[in-house]
C-alpha cells in the first residue's frame, strides 16, 4: 500500500486554562491564568490527521513569527508521504529519514507530529514505535502549587492557608502527588524568611493531605549560592519525607556533591532531580553529573525535544543511574498526552507533571484520569483527536491554513 502524502497543515493558537491563577516562582513574575497551545494540525491525502504544538518555536524566547512556522512546517512536512519521515523496523522509530532528521535535531516538537502521522498511518500507538507499553497506567503529579501566598496574603497564617488550599482541592479531585514551588529566597524574599515560608508550606501541605501523598518541591535554582539554607530547608522538612528536590541549586558536580553530603549528614532520602534549562541536552555539566551520581532524575521538556531526541537521551543516560523525567509545564492538554505517551514507554519514568488544563480542544478519550493515574488507552498514534464541533464553533477563525 502507498504510503499517504501530507496536503495540508494548519496551525492555531488554542488557550489552556490552569485550574487557578498561576503566582510567582523564584524566578518569574508568574503565569497567570492560562497558557497557549499552538496546535499543529497535519491532513493527509488518505484522511488521516496527526497532530503536535509548536510552543517552543514561537516561545518568548524565539521571536519567531506565525508565518515563519508555517514557512518551516512547509518544507518539512507539506508534500511529503508519511512513510518518508521515519525509519521504521519491527514496529520501532530505528531514526528519523535523513531530511527531517535534519529539522527535527533543531525543532523536536516535529517529531511528535511525525510519530502520530506513523502510528495511526500503521495503525499503531506511538508507544510501540517508541519501543513498547512498560505500564499501563502513569502517576501524574499536580504541578500548580506556585507562591500563592504571596498572590493572597493574610496575615493569620502568612498566606500558607492559601497554598494549602490548592493542594487540598488537588487532593480532593484525585491528584497522590504534588509539586511545591519552593526558592522564595531567591528573588521575592530575603533568603532567610524566604527559607522558613517555605518549609511552613511544605509541612502545613503534608498535614494537609496525609502522609500517603507524595510531595516534590521545586526551587527553581532560588537556593543559589546558599547551601547554607538549603540545609536549613531539607532539615526543617525531613518530617514531610520528600520525594524529590528540584533544582534547588544550578547545574555544578562540586555543589551537587556537597548537597548530596548534606543530604547524607541529614538522612534525607529525597531524590535530585534538574536539567529542564538544558536546551541542547546532554550538556557537559550534565553529563558529568550523571557519570558521578549526584543527581537522579533528568527533565528537559518532552515537547521542546520531542519523542526521537528524548530516546537519544535515554540511551545517553544507559550506565548511568539517571532516569528520564521530562518536564511539562507550558505544553498544555497536548503536553499531557505526549508526556504520557512517552512515559508509557519508558522504564524509569517516574512522574507527569500535570498543568491540570481544562478542556480546550480534544475529544474526551480512555486515557482517563483517577487515583493519580492515567490509563494508557489502546489507540494509533498519540489517541489525540481534535474535536471538530468545538474546534468550529470556537477557534477555527484563528485557523491559519497551507495546502498542496
Ligand atoms: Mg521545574
């Protein structure tokens, strides 16, 4: 059978509504209510649509323009026959053909959209092409938990009370895991306040939601330079048994060895986990570490990278003992479902962290949410499909569209 050619692409921009207000972390002034996703949607000539988001492309950083993307996902995509993206054998992506192999090193995102054009070309999920189902279900973690106390002061309880909030209607909804923005001290705080208001979040969120939950805190590198209360922090939250700790400190063997000595004079058991600043990942420092053991879980973000780049790393991480943990923030419903694609089929996947993004423009599917896990569903491709009577009826004005 002739393998179908891509005729049209389409790109939109489609907003993503956080579950509240989105405050500050150590480092930004804050994500307000909603997010963006730039949907990418792919035609071909047999009817089939795949589907990928191109945020990082037309992030702040970039400057890039709307029509710049439809400029590359032109030359990329438009014209070309599905089987002529991805090498594919035994049912596996081996690699990317030569030529979009080229624009997908520099764009991950693309690749996405290539694996969910294969997978429901070949009537597959992208988790076997991605090399197989290890879980059936993925733990998510709910990661809206920002510095809402300074969002909603009160006095009575220094604003913890509205933090905790959060985390007991995430609880309430079905979430087991959360992650707590930490690192007030950075930036929004002098240090040492900035240290105690953060331990007073974690522990009155661990009195909150019992001690079966699992909590990360992420400082967003806001204990920069300050060892010193960093080992105040973990001490002060020894009793709320964190999972893990994220970028508490920048990128650095000596520091991460240090902190991992505290770790040890201390007895925490917490996980180090960093690398979402990693554009061009494995960079060196990264790699050192891992090669040394002084952290344990990698997160570049699943979307920025895309599927083909992150197996890169997988197998670039292989002897050591760092397992992949991509970030997600930013990425959206469409985030959501790559990040659980891949976390279906990778082995030491830990967590997805979760925006917990409102319906927007996707068909409700199987991968349903309870008792902090999804359900990997059977389906090809990502099992992602545009609804089109929303899409219609609320963001098709905003369509901007290119065809063969
Ligand atoms: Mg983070």
């Amino acid at each position: 059978m002739v393998s179908q050619k891509i005729t049209e692409i389409s790109v939109t921009p489609i907003p993503a509504y956080f579950p509240h207000e989105i405050g500050r972390n150590a480092r930004n002034t804050g994500h307000g209510i909603s997010g963006i996703e730039w949907l990418v949607r792919a035609k071909t000539d047999g009817g089939i649509e795949g589907l990928t988001i191109a945020n990082t492309f037309l992030s702040n950083l970039g400057g890039n323009s709307v029509d710049d993307l439809l400029t590359i996902l032109k030359e990329v995509f438009l014209g070309i026959r599905i089987c002529d993206l991805l090498e594919v054998s035994n049912g596996r992506v081996i690699k990317p053909k030569p030529g979009p192999g080229r624009a997908f090193r520099e764009n991950g995102w693309m690749s996405i959209l290539a694996y969910d054009l294969a997978g429901r070309e070949l009537g597959v999920s992208a988790v076997d092409l991605l090399g197989g189902k290890v879980r059936d279900e993925v733990p998510a973690y709910d990661t809206t938990l920002y510095f809402q106390d300074l969002r909603n002061p009160d006095t009575l309880s220094n604003g913890v009370a509205s933090v905790v909030d959060e985390a007991r209607e995430a609880y309430s909804l079905g979430w087991r895991q959360m992650k707590i923005k930490v690192g007030r001290g950075g930036r929004w705080m002098s240090p040492k306040s900035g240290a105690q208001r953060d331990a007073d979040v974690v522990n009155a969120i661990r009195e909150a939601v019992g001690p079966e939950t699992v909590l990360y805190v992420d400082a967003n590198f806001g204990y920069e330079n300050r060892l010193d209360l960093l080992e105040f922090f973990i001490k002060e939250t020894l009793p709320a048994n964190l999972g893990w700790l994220e970028e508490m400190i920048p990128p650095s063997l000596e520091q991460y060895r240090e902190l991992r000595k505290i770790q040890e004079r201390l007895g925490s058991n917490a996980l180090l986990v960093c690398g979402e600043v990693d554009r061009d990942p494995i960079g060196y420092v990264y790699m050192d570490m891992a090669e040394e053991g002084v952290f344990d879980g990698y997160q570049p973000d699943i979307v920025s990278q895309g599927f083909f780049r992150w197996k890169q790393i997988e197998d670039q991480l292989e002897g050591t003992n760092v397992v992949s943990q991509p970030h997600c923030f930013g990425n959206g419903n469409f985030g959501t479902r790559a990040a659980l694609i891949y976390g279906a089929s990778s082995k030491g996947f830990i967590s997805l962290e979760d925006e917990r993004i409102a319906p927007n423009v996707y068909e409700n599917d199987e991968f349903t949410f309870k008792n902090g896990v999804y359900k990997i569903a059977d389906a090809p491709g990502l099992g992602l499909n545009v609804d089109e009577e929303i899409f219609r009826r609320k963001y098709s004005h905003n369509e901007d569209k290119i065809v063969l």
